[in-house]
C-alpha cells in the first residue's frame, strides 16, 4: 500500500475510534447511559487513545 493511502485509511480510522470513545466516555460521564462517577472510564479511554495515536503515527506517519 501507498504511504498517502495509508495515511488518509488510517487517519479516517483513527479520527473514527477517537470520535467514538470520546463521545461513550463523555455520555458515560455526565450519566447519560445510568451511571455515575465515569473518571475510572475517563481514565481507561485516555490510556486507550494515547495508544490509538502512536498505533497510527507508528504504522502510518513514521517512515521505516
């Protein structure tokens, strides 16, 4: 695959797995799905994340 294809695939993946884990962690927070004190999620979906990112900038953005 094409350094630009892998780059443009990868960001739309990333950009959707951030957009969706942002928005659960942000519903679970404000008790918008039944529960309350969400930190503990907050605190796994930024862990998740930070290793969503270097995943893509691993795989996509740094060239080997």
């Amino acid at each position: 695959m094409s350094y630009l294809t892998k780059l443009i695939v990868g960001l739309i993946g990333t950009g959707i797995m951030v957009t969706f884990i942002s928005g659960l962690s942000y519903s679970i927070s404000t008790g918008f799905a039944g529960f309350s004190g969400g930190l503990p999620f907050m605190i796994i979906a930024i862990a998740v994340l930070s290793l969503v990112v270097y995943d893509f900038w691993d795989e996509c953005v740094r060239r080997k």
